[in-house]
C-alpha cells in the first residue's frame, strides 16, 4: 500500500491510480457510475473522503479507512433550519464541493464547502458537521454571492495555514477571498486588487469570483488564485493582490491553479480560451508554468494534444505533489508530469469527464 | 397498513429491501418509518430540509403527491404507495 496514488473523481466514478517504477496504473474504481465530485485523502487520519453525488438520489458523504477496500457512509451536513437564501427559500445541501482536513494539531477537524454557500465543519473525525454561521450570517452574503455555471454561490477552495491552524482563507464562486484567524469564529474580506468587470463597481470589496485558490506550503502567506478575470498572486496573506495574467498570451482564463509546495515563485496554470468560449486555447492544450511569481510565464506541450482539442480542466481537476502533477479534463484525458510540467505523459483517454484530482502519499 | 413498493435502484445502496407495510397516516411519518428499518434511507429520497428531492417521485395509489415540500398527504388504512426516481440525467 505505500507509495504515491493519485485519486480522479469523475462523472461516473472515483478512479485511483498508483504510481510504480514512474509510471502511473490503474489501481480500483469505487461507486461506479456515480458522480464523485471530490475525494481526496487525509493523512492525519489516513482515510479517503468522497464526495458522491447519487443525481436522483442527493449528495452524500464517504469514507475510507481502509485505503479503498470498503466505503462508511457519514451522515451529510444539514443547513439549519433559519439558513435562508433569496426569496426566503430554505437552504439545502446541493453538492459537497471541497473536503479539506485541519491542521495536524487538530486531528479530529475537518472542512466541507459546499453549495449553497456553506462552510461546514467537523470536530469528531467527520462523524458530525455543524455550519460555520459566522460566515453564512456576514452581511456581504447576501448581496455578493450568487451562482456562477450553478444556481447558487459555492465554498470551492479552504485552506488552512500548515503554521497555524486557526488561520483559514476560503474561496466562494461567487462571492470572494475571505480570511478568518480564530478558527472561523469571524471573518474578513481578502479581496483587494481583484477587479471584475462583470460587477457594477469592478473593485468592489465582495462579490469577486476565484475559481480556485492555492497557497505555497512552505510560504503560506504567498496565495494564488485562478480568477474569472484572470491570475492572481498574493504574497501578504490575501491583504492585497497582484494580477499576474499574462496581457499577450495563454495564461489567463481558466479554472485551476497549482503552488509548488517549496518555492513560492512557482505555480502552474492550465489556459482556456475565455468565459464566452470555454475551450482549449486555439484547439490546442498547453500547461503555463511561472518561476518568477507570475512576471513570466512558459507554455508547455510535449505530450498534451495539439489539434481537434476541446478540453478545458475543472477547478478541482489539476495537483500537484513534490514530484508530479497530473490534470484530467472534462473530454476524459488524463495526464501526468514527473518533471514539473514540461512533458505530459497520458493515463488514459476515455474516462469519463474528470471533476477532481488529487494526489496522497502513503 | 400503506403497502410501500420501491424502485429496484434502490437495492444497490439498501440491499434488504423490500415491499413493506407501515402504520402511517401521511406521506411524511411513512418515510419516518421507512427510516426506522433502513437507516439512512430517507436522506435518498428527501434533502436535509425534508423535501422530495427533485428527482425522486412518489406514487400513492398511483398519483404522484401533491405537496413536496413538507409531504403531508394523506394516507388512507390501504394505499398503495410506489417510491421511484424520475426518469433524468445521463
């Protein structure tokens, strides 16, 4: 069981994959046919998450412990009673998002984001998740979060500061950056230096849309974050934002973005062509890396296809360990680099469309 | 007694079940009840908020019921109640 894995959720499916002698091989598929819309695992307690969402049947919650053999599934977060959203309609729980464990010093916690708008979180392992209120109840909700390619606003990225735990930022699509540093009891608005077009006053304070947002392990007051509008890097914790998009070039629009987990100048990007034409760019797949905190950017794309070339990668879609990053798009390609992006090698080319991808080592 | 039947979907995630009979006067204590044999079952047929999910149908004498919202139709001593998805996705 030990070595490097790598979970892909899917339209019709979680796939794990493990990495032998440098090639990556099919390893088990669970819930298949069923929608995954994330999985990830948590090393404190050694156990796979899945979000699984039945379609017919709602959204559930799963885990692991025993790396894939066999699935519990948990109880699903309940909005409380009062949670409203506009025109007073009752909030219910759409889709399990992001799963996001806590800090190692909190081994019992972990996070859910979920759609319609929720922070959910966890205490006792995952047995039990109450909504975080503070959050539902700041002010900017309600006239700054609303639905981007879905109905409602959604929690997509979480993240939790490896050197201090009670340190969060969190990403809502649509709605913004937001930080707290008392473990979620407030929280502020992270989003200076975001301006978006589609929004009435484009600097607005709320109402931004980060596709996903990512932090350097190592540095995790450097963020990054794949806007609606374009490329962001942040090196003061989210205080402030540098638009690092390139103005001629691919590296733009799109939805993921990876931090290299020790040099905080580094990241990747996987390009689209725009918001109006959500296709590879020019029919053609390349991965935009940074080295220099987003002044420069190289596109490579030895090993990804350059012609009839449709996909575009989910939010959730693109990781990265020390050693490798993989992508898998929404025409079921799947890819690998063992030399931080250069050359792609392919795992596969008929899955179905890839919602999620994240590595776990063991 | 409702005599419930369900969907044969449903056996892939509740392998045990089977046609059943419930003392129940609404839709909404049925699925109480239903809850009470197969743990968990409910939360497959309606949200966290206690609505008919959107693609779950239920037949009670072979109409589809009326309030989705907080299920209060009423059963009489013999309905024959049908739980079934709808017929969506791809």
């Amino acid at each position: 069981m030990a070595g490097r894995h790598l979970l892909v959720g899917t339209r019709k499916g979680l796939l794990q994959f493990i990495l032998r002698d440098g090639a990556w091989y099919f390893d088990w598929l669970a819930f298949e046919g069923i929608q995954v819309p994330y999985a990830c695992f948590d090393a404190r307690s050694q156990t796979i998450w899945a979000s699984v969402d039945h379609g017919h049947w709602g959204q559930k919650l799963h885990r692991s412990k025993d790396f894939g053999k066999t699935w519990q599934e948990i109880e699903v977060p309940k909005y409380p009673e009062d949670a409203r959203l506009k025109e007073d309609k009752p909030a219910a729980l759409d889709l399990i998002w992001v799963i996001e464990p806590g800090g190692v010093d909190e081994p019992e916690r972990l996070y859910l984001g979920t759609n319609p708008g929720g922070l959910f979180v966890s205490d006792d392992g995952g047995d039990t998740f109450t909504m975080n209120a503070p959050l539902w109840n700041d002010p900017s909700r309600e006239p700054f979060w609303f639905g981007a390619g879905k109905d409602s606003p959604g929690i997509c990225s979480i993240l939790v500061n490896p050197k201090n735990a009670k340190h969060l930022t969190i990403a809502v699509s649509v709605g913004g950056v937001y930080a707290s540093f008392d473990g979620g009891l407030s929280w502020e608005g992270r989003n200076r230096g975001i301006s978006s077009e589609f929004l009435p006053d484009p600097n607005s304070e709320f109402g931004h849309d980060p596709h996903f947002m990512t932090h350097c392990p190592a540095q995790p007051e450097v963020l990054w974050q794949q806007n609606h509008v374009g490329i962001y890097r942040s090196t003061d914790a989210g205080k402030n934002w540098q638009d690092i998009s390139e103005k001629e070039g691919p590296a733009r629009f799109g939805w993921p973005i990876c931090a290299c987990e020790t040099n905080p100048e580094v990241a990747w990007v996987v390009p689209a062509q725009s918001d109006m034409s959500r296709v590879a760019v020019g029919g053609a797949l390349c991965v935009s890396r940074t080295e220099d905190g987003g002044k420069s950017w190289q596109h490579f794309r030895q090993g990804l296809p350059q012609t009839h070339c449709y996909d575009i990668v989910y939010r959730h879609a693109f990781d990265n360990d020390v050693e490798h990053l993989a992508f898998g798009s929404t025409t079921g390609n799947l890819f690998a680099s063992g030399d931080g992006g250069e050359c792609w090698s392919t795992l596969g080319n008929y899955f179905p469309p890839v919602y999620s991808v994240r590595f776990y080592q063991t | 007694m409702a005599q419930v039947a369900f969907t044969r979907n449903l056996q892939r995630f509740f392998p045990d079940l089977e046609e059943t009979e419930v003392p129940a006067q609404t839709v909404a204590a049925l699925i109480q009840a239903l809850d009470q044999r197969w743990p968990k079952l409910s939360s497959y047929l309606v949200d966290d908020q206690g609505r008919l999910r959107r693609h779950v149908n239920i037949f009670v004498d072979e109409v589809i019921i009326r309030d989705r919202e907080t299920l209060s139709d009423t059963l009489h001593a013999d309905a024959k109640v049908f739980i079934v998805q709808a017929l969506s996705g791809g």
